[in-house]
C-alpha cells in the first residue's frame, strides 16, 4: 500500500534560502502539510525574525504543521550540561508558542570525546532523566536522533532505543536512513530487536556517492533516487513492513541546495515521493 501523501514532511534543511513563507507556500505547493524548522539556518533562529504570532499566522495561512525543531546539540556532554538546561527550556517554550509538538535532541560528535562507550551511555541516560521533567512540563515530545559516524556518541540504534527504556521517560527515537547506513547494524539483528513504536520520526536522504561509507558526511546527502547509495527506498520498505505508521521527512543536506530554484525543490520533492511509492 502507498503511503499516505499526509505522512510526508519537508524538512527546511531543503530550502536554506527562502523564507518561511516562501516555504511554506511551496510545501502546500507540493500538496503537503508538514514542516520541520531548524535553528542552524542563515539567521540563527527558529522562526527568523518572525515573532511566534506571526510565524502561527503564516502556518494557518498555509495549513501548515510544525512536526519538530531540529535541534538541540550536545545533549549527552557532561560539561554541556549547565547551558543545556536553559537551552532545553528556551526552545520548549518556543515549541509550544508555535505549536510545535516535537525537539530533536542530537549527541555529542567529536573526534575530541574520550569518553569511554560505557561513560557515553551513562551520561545519556543520565542527561535524558535530567530533561524529562521539561519535556513534560511543555507537553513536547523529546525525539533522541543517534548519528552514525564513527566519532558519535551514540550510533547505534538499538542503544538509543534501550537508553531511553532506562530513561523511563517517553522519548522516541529519530532513524535517519543516511545515519543508519553509517551506523553499519546488521538488518537481522535491527529486526528483531526494535520496538517500531520507539520510532517517532523517519529521516531521509540519498546519497550517490560511490567512496568508502566512513568518508562520507552530511554534504553528500541529496534526495532520493535510483542510484542512492543508502537504500533508503528499501529502509522505508522494511520499517513499513515491520509497522512503522509514522512521518517521513525528507532531510537533505548538501550545500548545492543553495543553487536550487523552488521550481528544482518541487520537482526533486515530486520525484523522491514518486520513486518511494512505485
């Protein structure tokens, strides 16, 4: 069965220079309803100059869904943790003022931690517990994304899925198709063991790049097409076969999309769209 055309979502990551609603005109263009907005774009904020009121205007103007906020970085760093707090906090309440109903929560990624696997997780988990209570305080849903390249403190998917168990709080999980590609998990061992419904959030790319897995980074990552690398048309196939009844955002990364037309974003959305369903 295909999926949904209301399962789908647009990451801004896709569009670094139009402006919200610009954006959001051409998401409705493309016949879809979901957003995700970043804080690393050009200006620095979530909503660019745009005050909350303005930004839920524009949203209602275009029917628009705020699916997440990407991101807060770091979270699983010790010494982080002081500004974490407040940083948490800041961008809960800008969620709930724009109606926002996710946060993602990124890992450390450094070539500089020398933390031992077993110190990772522990201050994970322990960094997780530290945040649930602001989570809830909010109503927003925590989305832990684990990163798959090699200096990640927390690749792996599975991992992810037991530390928020310890957690004891209710976060999902963030797959993203290019970081599971990375994080090298045996397809028969993710099988057996996932809980599909710790899956919040899908996020897809392509990669066409044919050099070696541990060279490649978030320039490579593209739209979807016959020649991915990452098999994310299969990944999407497998997560839907084994249940997943979630969104899919597409989350391209590759600084050619600054030369992209909003005539080249609708058609490379189209076709990614077109390619997951047939």
């Amino acid at each position: 069965m295909p999926i949904a055309q209301d399962r789908f979502c647009i990451n801004r990551k896709i569009a670094p220079s139009l402006s919200i609603e610009s954006f959001f005109s051409l998401v409705k263009k493309c016949g879809l309803n979901k957003v995700e907005l970043r804080n690393d774009m050009l200006s620095g904020k979530v909503t660019d100059e745009l005050s909350s009121a303005q930004l839920n205007a524009l949203a209602d103007k275009y029917e628009i869904e705020i699916v997440t906020i990407n991101a807060l970085q770091y979270f699983n760093l010790p010494e982080h943790r002081p500004a974490l707090l407040k940083e948490t906090e800041n961008m809960l309440k800008q969620a709930k003022a724009i109606n926002c109903r996710g946060v993602i929560l990124c890992p450390n990624c450094s070539a500089n931690d020398r933390r031992s696997a077993e110190q990772k997780e522990q201050d994970t988990v322990e960094a997780l517990v530290l945040l649930a209570p602001l989570f809830k305080k909010y109503q927003v849903t925590g989305l832990v994304e684990p990163l798959g390249f090699e200096i990640s403190s927390l690749r792996s998917h599975l991992l992810t899925q037991s530390i928020i168990r310890k957690s004891a709080a209710p976060y999902k999980m963030v797959l993203d198709t290019f970081h599971y590609y990375l994080s090298d998990i045996a397809q028969a061992e993710f099988d057996a063991h996932i809980d599909i419904n710790t899956i919040g959030l899908v996020h897809l790319s392509g990669v066409e790049e044919a050099r070696l897995k541990h060279t490649l980074t978030d320039e490579d990552r593209i739209m979807l097409s016959e020649q991915d690398k990452l098999n994310s048309k299969q990944q999407v196939a497998n997560l839907e076969r084994l249940g997943y009844q979630g969104i899919y955002a597409f989350e391209p990364f590759s600084s050619q999309l600054n030369t992209w037309s909003e005539t080249d974003i609708e058609r490379e959305i189209h076709q990614s769209i077109v390619y997951l369903q047939n």
